[in-house]
C-alpha cells in the first residue's frame, strides 16, 4: 500500500493506493468511504477489500474526503458537492496510478449513494457496486438527530463528528431512489430488512454485521466476509 | 489564511510497513522534541471523530512537530513479519518511530501520548527507552482503586435504580460474563481486534515503569475521563493510589469528570487537546 497526497493545495486529499499484485491490472476501483461516525469502523472493511481485490489483480485506491480522516481541512468544510468533487479527483488519480482507462466505484452508506450519483458524470467509469446505500437523506438524518448535540443552534455533534447545517440540507434533498440515471450500479449489497431500491437481479440481500456499526467504544466492527465475496466475485471476472 | 501547520505522509520501521503522517509547524523546527500518537485500541491513526488529527494540528501551530501513525496490522500499516504482536509489537513500533524522528527530523527525544491501551504502551516504552521524554498518559487503565474510589462507586450506584434491578439479575450476568471470558473469541475473519487489547496494570508494575521515567526527569501528564468509573471516579485519585507521585513535580494531573472514555464529544474533545497542547508547550516548548 502507497500513501499518497492528492488534489491542488490546499485542497489536498488522502490516499491509499494498493496496486494490483498480479495479472496484468488492468481495471482500477476507487472506494468511496462513509461519513462521519461510520468512517471508523468501516475502515478495516474497506482496507481488507481493497487488498482482497489488489490480490485478484485490481489497482485499488481508498481516500479520505476533503475535512475527514487523513485528509487536510476542517469537518465544517465538508459537503456534498465537494464530496462529489473528491470522487471525481479520486478517479483522476487512480486512474493515473495506475494506467488504466476505466474505473469502478464501490461505495458503501453515503460513499454508495455519492458514487451513484457522480457516475452518469464521469465517462471513465465502467459500474458501480452499492453497498447499502443512503437512499433516503431526510430519513439517514431523523435517524442520526437522536444522537445529535446541537451546538450554536447550528452544527451538530455526532459522536464528536460536525455536520454543518448547510450540509444539513444538502442531506435532506438526497433521494437516491428518485435518481436519473443508475445504469452503471452493477451491484446493489444491501441488509436483509433494510429498504432498497427496485433493481431486479443485481441487488443481493445479505445478514451478518454491518460494517459501519462499531462494536463498543474502541472496537472495529467485524468483517463481512460474505459481501467481500460478492464484491470480488463480481470485480474478478 | 496561512495554513499553521503542514504534513507529510511517512513510512518507516521494517519494510517500511508502518505508515504515518508527520505534522510539523509551518516554519520548522528542525530539532527538539516530538509527540508521537499511536492506536487507542483498534482505531485508526486518525483518532476518534479525528481527535488524534485535531491534536497534532494544534501542537504544529504551538510549534511541536507530531508523527501519528498506526501499529502493525492497524489502520494502514502492514502486519509485521515478526510474531511480536500487542503489547511487545506496540513497543517495537513506538521504539520504530523515535529512531525515524531521530534520523530524519533529528529529534533529540520523544513524548509519547496515548488513550487507553496507547498509554499503557507510551508508559512501557517510556519506562525503559532514553529516547522518552515525556508522556502524557490518558485515561490509562491500572490498578488505581482507592477506599474513596469504592465508596464513591458504591455511592454513586446506589443512587442509581438501575443498580437495584442489576442486583437481581447479577447470578445470570455473572454467569455470562465468565462464559464469555472463558470461550474462545469468534473469528471475524482477521485478529485486528485483539491487537489493541491490553491488560489492566498492576499497581507495582506502574509504580516500577513511572519510576523508570521519572529519574530521568521526564514528565508525566495524567489525564482520566470519567467515562471509565470503574478505574478512575474521583480527583486527586492518582496521589491518592500512588502518594509517593503527589510530590513529585514531574506529575501532573486532570480529571474531566464529564467526558467520555474516547471523548466523542467535541467540547470535551477541544478541551482535552487544550490541556495538552498547554502541557506540552510548557514543558517542551523551549525545547521543541
């Protein structure tokens, strides 16, 4: 794995660049990681992905958002236009990385719903692999005030995490179920019980932990080994 | 606005497997102490909602050069070849990164900060390594029971009636909570998680190790939440389980009654990186 700076300063991103480890490497993935809370506990999923596809031949390159992780900024400076602006930077850079032409996104929670959004507007990506993604943005946010300290009247706290207001309502107006154009998603992951968008075949139902749900106060949460394997099956072939 | 700080992404120790990021102020220094930060548990480097990332940030602009990086096997660092791993791994790892400051920052010594199982092993290398020159311990987990310590815990339970319904349950509970210790972990698939474990320090055991530190004039900032109350529930607890500290002037301590174990809270968040940022600064600052 390669950690690298990317972006124009001072705009710069994190990223983790895992190359292919064999065969010729010929189609790169860019993962698109959770917000906030989920950020944390997701990590070790998407790091163990990322080198379980490294492994069957994929270049593979996680990165932080603009005021997350390792990233540079402020979580404040976060949004979801800039967010989708990361994904297009994270696929000019993977793609640079490593040769190649084409590139799939994997997503999961509000990484999935991003990459299915910036898809239809990127002409490099070959599909795209949602991992339980955020569909409705007004529901994701009732459920996530309960936790929520509200500092200022304006942002709020979320198990230390900032969301900002206008972010807020950019949240609000997400609807994935309602969107365009989703003819790149290949592959829909989502939890047995939870809502999910209507796309025939290629949505897969699995049980099992979540990855984004963190397991006591310091704990990772488990992996999800079952959806890993999807994720390979389909990105191997 | 000018940024106050700036960083660098560094990989170091065997192969280059540990991988970090190095934090330093915008206009040097090229010499003096460095803080270095490590996993609490099985976090990433970054820290919890980035508390680690909001620290060295703040030390940088205080003119303190920081490398937080993550343990073998943890967050972006490769596992180790060698078959050290916890606690004694932790220890390489840490030992890893002062000898990397040395040669390539040409730091003259380190202080190590850690959150729970990164203070126990802060203090483990703290006790032994001449490169040590501070520590700032938090909510370090130890054998810190005092007689007020229970009386303030047996207190404070039975105001609380939940404490009454646990009374009843506690056979079963009991019960479980051997079965649970007792059985063998269920495998997720990876070991990650138990690389953050540590054990709970025994009393003559920290004693030893902080006496390591301390005659080599090292500070020692103790800092405990209280979100873990059955380790730490009152102030002035440490002098009260280790008196020969209370004269110490090398020690310091601070009890933040309200905040939680991993300080998910950004108040408390801030508040912690302000009461080390001071430390550090007063202590180092001339030095840095």
């Amino acid at each position: 794995m390669y950690a690298l700076h990317f972006g124009q300063s001072p705009k710069r991103l994190y990223g983790a660049y895992d190359p292919a480890l064999t065969g010729p490497g010929l189609d790169a993935v860019l993962v698109c990681a959770p917000w906030g809370p989920e950020w944390l506990p997701a990590h070790r999923t998407l790091r163990t992905m990322a080198r379980r596809l490294a492994d069957r031949g994929l270049h593979v390159m996680r990165f932080d958002y603009f005021g997350s992780g390792d990233s540079f900024g402020e979580e404040t400076d976060l949004s979801l236009p800039s967010m989708l602006d990361d994904i297009e930077q994270g696929v000019e850079e993977c793609l640079a990385l490593a040769g190649a032409d084409r590139v799939w996104l994997v997503g999961l929670r509000l990484g999935a719903s991003l990459a299915a959004l910036a898809a239809p507007t990127i002409p490099e990506v070959e599909g795209v692999v949602l991992w339980d993604p955020i569909l409705n943005g007004a529901s994701y946010l009732e459920e996530i005030e309960a936790r929520a300290n509200v500092l200022d009247g304006e942002v709020w706290d979320i198990g230390g995490h900032l969301l900002s207001a206008p972010m807020r309502d950019e949240l609000a107006d997400l609807r994935l179920d309602s969107a365009r154009d989703l003819t790149r998603v290949k592959l829909l992951l989502q939890h047995e019980g939870d809502e999910t968008l209507d796309l025939g075949p290629i949505v897969r139902r699995y049980s099992g932990p979540k990855p984004w749900v963190q397991e006591g106060e310091f704990g990772s949460a488990p992996l999800p080994t079952e959806v890993l394997d999807h994720v390979d099956e389909l990105l191997s072939r | 606005m000018t940024a106050e700080f700036r960083e660098r992404l560094v990989a170091f120790g065997e192969e280059n497997r540990l991988s970090g990021v190095l934090t330093s102020p915008t206009a040097g220094p090229g010499s003096g102490v460095s803080c270095v930060i490590h996993n609490s548990g099985v976090v990433p480097r970054a820290g919890v909602a980035r508390l680690h990332v909001r620290l060295a940030r703040r030390l940088a602009a205080r003119g303190v050069r920081t490398l937080r990086f993550d343990l073998s096997g943890l967050g972006d660092s490769e596992r180790a070849s060698a078959a050290a791993r916890g606690a004694e791994g932790a220890t390489n790892d840490l030992l890893a990164a002062s000898d990397f400051l040395r040669d390539t920052e040409g730091s003259r010594g380190e202080c190590f900060i850690g959150l729970c199982s990164a203070a126990y092993d802060g203090l483990a290398v703290a006790a032994t390594s001449d490169r040590a020159v501070g520590l700032v311990a938090i909510d370090l987990i130890g054998e810190f029971r005092t007689t007020r310590h229970v009386v303030t815990h047996y207190a404070r339970r039975a105001g609380r009636i939940e404490s009454w319904v646990n009374a009843v349950t506690a056979p079963t509970r009991a019960a479980k909570a051997l079965q649970r210790r007792l059985s063998v972990p269920k495998s997720t698939g990876a070991p990650d998680s138990w690389l953050g474990v540590r054990p709970v320090l025994p009393r003559e055991t920290m004693r030893a190790r902080l006496d390591g530190l301390l005659s080599r004039g090292a500070p020692v900032l103790f800092v405990f939440s209280g979100g873990l109350e059955d380790n730490y529930n009152y102030e002035g607890q440490l002098g009260d389980a280790l008196p020969e500290l209370r004269a110490s002037p090398l020690v310091e301590d601070v009890f933040m009654p309200h905040a939680r174990h991993v300080f998910d809270d950004r108040q408390h968040q801030l508040d912690l990186c302000t009461t080390i940022t001071d430390w550090v600064v007063r202590r180092f600052g001339d030095r840095a």
